[in-house]
C-alpha cells in the first residue's frame, strides 16, 4: 500500500475523542438526546465547536472530524426551521470551523499553513443516526430501505464536506453490512481521489449492532477497495463507539479472514458505558482506553483515537503512548 507523507515514523496517527462529549463541557444546554445532537451548536455557538476542536488539538491530536456526524439538511429544516439552502450553510459552515480551529492552532505553534498535519475529516455518520432513535446501535433499517436509498441520502451531506475543502472522510458509525456497502461504493465510485476510512459499530466480540458478522463485512470492504485498485485512498478500516473489550477480538476475527492482506486498522472505541437512548444518558463503568491502545497497534491499527466519552485527558495518554513507540535511543 502507498504510503503519504503525513504518517508518522512509527505509521500510526492519533484521533480526536468524542467531539459532542467535549463539546457538552464547552456549553451550557444539554447536548445528548438532542435530535441534532452536536451539530446544533454549529449554527447557535460556532465558538464553542471552534473551541472544541482546539481542546483535541492542542493535546496532539493527528486528525480531528467535522461537527457533521448528525448533520443533514433535512434534520436542519425540521430541527431548526432554517431553509433546505441554509441546511447546506451549516454543513458547509461544519466545515470551515474545523479549518478557523485548525488554522489558529498552527498559528499557536508556529507550524507552518502547509503542514500536512492535523488533518480535516467529513464525519459521515449512519443514517440511523439522524434517525434519533438509537438505530445506529442496532442496524434495525437495513431491511427498510436499498443500497440505492441510502446512496442518495448520504450524497448530500458527502458533496458538501468534499466541496468545503476536508483532507477526506470518516465512513463511521455503520451499523449494517448494506450501509457500509452503499457508502464505500458511492465514494469510490463517485469521489476520484478521495481518500477515506470505514468504521463499523458492533454490538460484542464478533459481530455488527445489526447482528452480521463484522469480519465478513469488514472483508467486503476491503474488496471492494481492492477490486477498484483503491488501496491507496483507503486510510483504514475498522470499529468506533465500541466497548474497547471487544476491539480485540474483532480485530483478529477480521485479519484471520483477510488471510495474507496487511489492511491498515483504525478503531476509537468509546469507555464501554452504554448509552440509554430511552434516557438519553450514557450508564454503566467505564473503562481507560489507553490501556488497549499497546495491543491493538500490535494488530495493525494505524488510526487511534476514541468516540463517546473519550475526552482530552484520555486523548493525551494515547498521544504519550504513541510518541514513546517513536522515541530513538
């Protein structure tokens, strides 16, 4: 696989945490269970999402994503009243903010404009998502709708980011074998040069929120880039906003399927609470992520970060952890 210029000595870059869990310490109303989740504050407080990304920045975080995981210009119109032409604004202003935020932290550390890092990914999160019904954590639409279906709806939001200037996008969240399909496809196919990730949500140790099977998903991703010889855009594929006790043993079920395939990992696991979408809460214990992270780099990953309710703090102990595999004697 081609190598870019921005991956680091050791080829592992680190990922901002949970934006909407930092960007809740950044405001004052509630952001879990709202329907926009935190996508609303791109259009009633821009500092505090310019705020939010700084928080992962300035801990050394490689690559950050847009306030556009539940974002659609539809959910816009419905949730804000706002046109279907300022429903486009905000995506595009989700954008821009991510860009100010990156722009004043290279400012602070005296980083050059043409730094290749940090990098700018567009959050493109499942359509259960903006569905605000928790069915990211079950897949339950996969038998409701077609490939073609949730092509057209994820073209939307996909254009916007790509035109508003991100260094690629996070395919993430994906709850189901179809989605994940509809939406390779469509940035493959539809979006030269483009590069990319894939990240599914699973439910345990083997298998999908939707109950498939996560190797065998994961591995038709993976041909799916191969057969279009697009190894290249592909920066990894992988698992988000899963207990981090089950990101091992799905990785090894995914590499012993792949066989001789070296395919580059990315996982950002949340702390392992579950979130109560009757209660819009998140319960249970949690765990530290970073005490994952060694053996999971050992399996391959070369993306790391967390997802809901992984914060700065716990961001920063992953960045330690990956800066001491580069240290030379």
């Amino acid at each position: 696989m081609e190598e870019n210029h921005y991956w680091s000595s050791k080829g592992i870059l680190v990922k901002c945490g949970g934006f909407s869990s930092q960007l809740a310490r950044n405001v004052t109303e509630k952001v879990d269970g709202d329907p926009l989740w935190g996508s609303r504050f791109d259009a009633t407080n821009p500092k505090a999402v310019i705020q939010t990304h700084l928080d992962f920045l300035r801990i050394g975080a490689d690559i950050i994503l847009t306030n556009t995981y539940q974002s659609s210009v539809e959910g816009f119109v419905k949730h804000l009243g706002v046109s279907q032409e300022r429903g486009v604004e905000l995506i595009q202003r989700s954008v821009q903010l991510a860009k100010e935020a990156k722009e004043q932290y290279l400012k602070e550390t005296g980083l050059g404009s043409d730094s290749p890092l940090p990098l700018i990914l567009g959050s493109i999160g499942p359509f259960g998502a903006c569905l605000h019904d928790g069915s990211e954590y079950s897949g339950n639409y996969a038998d409701k709708i077609t490939k073609e279906q949730l092509q057209t709806w994820h073209r939307t939001r996909i254009e916007i980011c790509l035109a508003a200037g991100v260094d690629g996008l996070a395919l993430e969240t994906l709850p189901c074998q179809l989605e994940a399909e509809a939406v390779t496809e469509f940035v493959l196919d539809n979006c030269p040069d483009t590069k990319f990730w894939v990240s599914f949500q699973c439910k345990d140790e083997e298998h999908l929120a939707s109950g498939e099977s996560f190797a065998k998903a994961a591995l038709t991703v993976w041909r799916l880039v191969q057969n279009r010889k697009a190894e290249d855009r592909l920066f990894g594929i992988g698992i988000n906003c899963v207990n981090p006790l089950f990101v091992t043993p799905l990785l090894k079920s995914f590499t012993k399927a792949a066989g001789s395939d070296r395919i580059p990992l990315v996982v950002y696991s949340n702390r392992g609470e579950i979130y109560d979408a009757d209660q819009e809460e998140w319960t249970g214990t949690g765990e530290e992520v970073v005490r994952f992270v060694p053996e999971w780099i050992q399996l391959g990953v070369r993306i790391v970060g967390g997802c809901c309710r992984v914060y700065p703090t716990d961001v920063l102990a992953i960045r330690k952890y990956i800066d001491s595999l580069n240290i030379t004697p």
